[in-house]
C-alpha cells in the first residue's frame, strides 16, 4: 500500500505536558486524530484551520497540485491540512522519485523548530529511519521533504489483519529498539511513536519514520525522552501480540484494555502469546508498574530494551507451508475416440463403432505362422543350452553365480562386504561450559544447548568493542561447550546449529583415555577447521574417531548492534 504521511496533529499544543503522566489522555487524543483525519483533511475549516475553543493559528498559504517548491518538488496530493500546516505526497523532477513534503508558513511558532529537528534527524544518516532529504525556508514557506516508500505497509493496516506471529514481532521489537537506541546516542529522540509511524518493508525491515519531526510539528517535549520512546516501544509489541493498546481507550483502530483491570501481560490477554516476548513489553512499560511483581527489571532506555531483547534465544520464523498436490489422475484414450471431442458433463458416452471382423487366414498365413513358431522354439532351445553350458564352465573354475558369496582358491566361500550404515545419534550424558579463562558466563542455560528444542539456547552476554569475548584477559581463550557422551564412542558426525550467523567456531574431540578434560590441550584431534560459521556447524572427520569428549569451541562473536558482540549455541548432536 502507498505510504501515508501521519502528519496530522494535535488540538492543543502540548508542549508542557508530559505524555508519561498522561498517556490515558494522549491515547484518547490519538485515537479522535486516527478516526477524523480524512474528514478533517477533505474538508478544512472555513477561518483557515481554526475551531470554537482554539487559539487562532497561522493560515497556510493556498497551496494546490501541481505547485512547485523550488522549481523541482511537485506536489501531487494533499494527505493532511491541519492547524496551519499541510503534508503532500510529491514528485522530485529532478530525480524522478516520489517523495513526501510537510509545509508549514515560515511565521508559524513552530516552524523554527520543525526545522532545526529535521536537519538534525537528516545528520543521522541511518537507514533504519524514513531519511530527511530536504529542510528549506523559502518564499515565506518552510518545507521539509522526506522519502517516500510505496512499497511499504504500516504496522497499522499490518495489525488490523490480526495480531503478528512471534517471529514478526521479535523482529519488530528487535530492530525498532535497536533503532531508537542509536537516535538517542546522537541526542535524538522520537515521542510520537505509533502504529502509524513504524512501516515494514516488503523485504521486512521495519523503518521509522517522524524521527524528531513529527514530535516538532506538534510541539511534543518530554522530561524523559528515552522513557518516553521506551514505553512506546512496548505499547507497539504490547498491540502486535494482543491486537490490542495496552490502555483502557481505543486507539490507532484498536480497542482498548477492559477497564478497571490494569496492565495485563500480553499472555493473559490472548492464548498463545510468546513468553519472552510478553515479559519484555510487560518490562518496557513501566509507568504502570507492570514489572512490580516481575523478577526482571524494568527496561527505561531503548538501549536497555535492545539488550534484554538480545539476550532473549533466538525465534524462528514458522516453517513454510506448501499446498497438498493434486492426487495423480490417470488418462485414458479409448480405442477409436483418440483426437475426437470429448462428450459435455451428464450427456451419455457416445458407443464406439463395431469392430470389423478379422480377415479369414489362407492356407500359406497358416503355414508360414507355424513355420516362424519353430524357428523361435529352435532358438529358445539353443539360447538355453548355451547358458547352461557358460554355468558349467562357471562351476569348473570355481566361479558361481551372483549369489553374496565367492569362492577362494582354498575353496572357501566368503561373504561380500556390507554397506556401511548410516550414522546414528548418540546418547549425551552431560554438557557443561568450556572455561579455559577458569570461570563461567551462562552455565544456568547449559542444558538449552542438548534439550532438544531449537528454540532454547546457551546465549553469552554481550561484550563490548571486540567481537573476542570483550578482549578481557579471562576470556582471550573463548569459550564454548564441552560434551560428554557418557563413555567412549565412535563419532563420525558432529552438528551444532547456532544462536546466531557470523561466529568463528572449531571442533575437537578428546583422547580416548581421557578423563576430566577442561584445557585446550586436553583437545589434541581437531575434528573441523576454525571457520566462520553460518547457522550450523557441522564436523565430519575422513574416519571415526574414538572419544568420550566432544568440544565446540567459539574464539570470536557476531555483531549485536553497534559497538557489541554475542553469541551461543541453540542444540548439539553427535552421531557415530
């Protein structure tokens, strides 16, 4: 669906008031400016955008398709015409691209600020963010043009088909926190996050949109910026797994909590809710205190948010359904009916013509069949004789047949050589970390790594600035898992699917004699190369090797946005 620019805004302006301490109040606000855009777009106020009970704002100038900006931008259509200002889709000339274009006369009391956001969220440069392209004052008129992105749909058409699967909202989660906490690092913050200003792309990435601009445009100021981006956050994964907002007025085309209840956690609204993905908008969302009775700690910073998000194991999207082919008709060519139409559906079948009667057969027919019969039983005779006779010579040289053994020139038979079998999976009796440095990371979530469930994992905490567990001095060795298959085994095959791409991993087995191995020398056969890895790891040696003790050994982690690095292993299976 065509992109649709949220730049209708409030009645009031908003700028000392805090929308944390009154959210009931905003939601309510937001949704009467989701419900009445259209009508207040199509049909503006008679005194130039103003209404009973409003202080009188700025008129905008008259503005219509196809008017240029700059010679270059043309606007095409008008999406919204509100309390002096106006936004358009357009048309950049110079490059041939759509473009979006908010219009505010340069007197407006905003208009300064307006500015001063967008060329400041235009310095961010990260693609995660729908890009300012342009900020210009000119011609009594300030201007802001921003992409355009036809191909993308908003998390609001997304949720009014239904609540999104677990997959979709992690990655949901996962990418817009990660966003905001590289915008806040530069000083920029958002505090209009809604439904309608998050787009997925048909690629599925998620881009924000508004950054800094949209908060301007309606004079929108927080005492706590990173809170209030925060809480936002949770209220779109609150809305993505519930297909509700998690406060007691509708809003953004969705229906409210029951009132008098409080924050219910996501799991408690609807069956079938992800755990983890509950716990995390339950701790994003504090002002309720919904983390009060939680063990976890609330999550006040988007950096804060993206780090518990990282740390939760990895969900995989759902396996990709194909539709039941078509049971096998076979066709049938009645003998007489090839190449002619087909009777229509409930006319009777057409009767075949009869046969013609075979010809009478002559003397000399006759006689020549009788001949040809002997010439093929005199030939079945001589074929027979020659077999039995190569069987003989067969038998005389102490040769047989195809029949799984072979004579000797001792006269023994000895039987041919099975096939190999196919690997099969051997019993793991205990797993535990590999901890050259002496100490521990995440031994609790050891057993995630042979439970049998892809969804678990063993995860290592984030490190910062190198991708070598931090480069700390107890942690220069790696880590990684040690399995024990209980007493020693042929191993042929070993497969490590892990919590994430990009990690730099290698696998060793120890001596058969070994006992209680936890070095790097007690892990003298390497079984694979060091390599970096793609989702699985897999070991298989030119010949079995015999052990007790298999290690998967990680020296170096993949990128956990900007600055940081994780990694973990989510099931292990050895096969002998």
């Amino acid at each position: 669906m065509a992109e649709r620019s949220t730049a209708a805004v409030d009645v009031a302006d908003n700028s000392g008031d805090d929308p944390l301490a009154a959210k009931a109040d905003k939601a309510a606000s937001d949704g009467v400016e989701a419900q009445g855009a259209a009508e207040r777009s199509a049909a503006p106020a008679e005194d130039g955008g103003r209404r009973d009970g409003e202080q009188s704002v700025t008129t905008a100038p008259e503005l219509h398709s196809g008017h240029k900006l700059a010679r270059r931008y043309r606007l095409e259509e008008c999406v919204t015409r509100l309390d002096g200002f106006s936004s358009w889709r357009a048309v950049d000339e110079k490059l041939r691209r759509a473009v979006g274009v908010h219009i505010l006369p340069a007197d407006h009391p905003r208009a300064r600020s307006v500015l001063a956001a967008a060329r400041s969220s235009a310095l961010l440069g990260d693609p995660r963010f729908v890009q300012v392209l342009d900020a210009v004052e000119e011609n009594d008129l300030v201007y802001v043009v921003h992409e355009w992105l036809p191909d993308a749909t908003e998390l609001t058409a997304l949720l009014a088909a239904g609540p999104l699967e677990a997959h979709d909202a992690y990655q949901l989660v996962s990418q817009v926190s990660q966003a905001m906490a590289a915008a806040h690092r530069e000083g920029l913050a958002h505090l209009r996050l809604t439904p309608s200003a998050v787009l997925r792309s048909s690629t599925g990435q998620y881009r924000i949109r508004g950054l800094a601009v949209n908060a301007a445009l309606r004079g929108i100021t927080a005492d706590r910026p990173q809170r209030t981006d925060t809480e936002a956050i949770g209220a779109l994964l609150y809305a993505a797994l519930t297909k509700r907002w998690p406060y007691e007025d509708d809003a953004y085309g969705l229906s409210g909590l029951p009132k008098g209840v409080g924050l219910l956690p996501p799991d408690q609204v609807r069956a079938g809710v992800h755990r983890g993905l509950s716990e995390i908008a339950m701790r994003a969302l504090v002002n309720d205190g919904a983390t009060a009775s939680r063990q976890e700690p609330p999550c006040t910073t988007p950096d804060e948010l993206a780090k518990a998000v990282a740390a939760m194991p990895r969900i995989r999207p759902p396996e990709p359904t194909f539709p039941t082919p078509l049971e096998y008709q076979r066709t049938t060519y009645q003998q007489g009916n090839y190449g002619r139409p087909q009777a229509r559906p409930g006319a009777p079948a057409p009767v075949a013509p009869p046969l013609p009667p075979p010809p009478l057969q002559s003397r000399t027919g006759k006689a020549l069949k009788w001949a040809v019969s002997a010439l093929l039983i005199a030939a079945l005779g001589l074929g027979s004789w020659q077999v039995a006779d190569r069987l003989l010579d067969r038998s005389g040289t102490g040769e047989t047949g195809d029949t799984g053994t072979q004579t000797t020139p001792g006269g023994e038979n000895q039987k041919k050589p099975e096939a190999p079998k196919a690997p099969q999976p051997l019993r793991i009796s205990d797993t535990r970390e590999f901890m050259p440095g002496g100490s521990g990371i995440q031994q609790d979530q050891v057993p995630n790594a042979t439970d049998g469930d892809s969804d678990t994992a063993w995860v290592t905490p984030r490190y910062e600035n190198f991708p070598n567990f931090g480069n700390l001095d107890n942690r220069k060795g790696g880590s990684g898992l040690i399995v024990d298959l209980g007493s020693v085994q042929n191993v042929r095959v070993v497969e490590a699917a892990m919590y994430r791409a990009g990690q730099t991993a290698q696998v060793f087995a120890a001596g058969e004699d070994a006992t209680d191995p936890s070095s790097a020398d007690d892990f003298p056969h390497a079984l694979s190369e060091s390599q970096e890895v793609g989702e699985t790891l897999k070991a298989t040696p030119d010949k079995p090797v015999r052990t007790r003790y298999v290690l998967i050994h990680i020296t170096k982690l993949p990128s956990d946005g900007p600055g940081g690095y994780r990694g973990g292993i989510s099931e292990i299976k050895v096969l002998g």
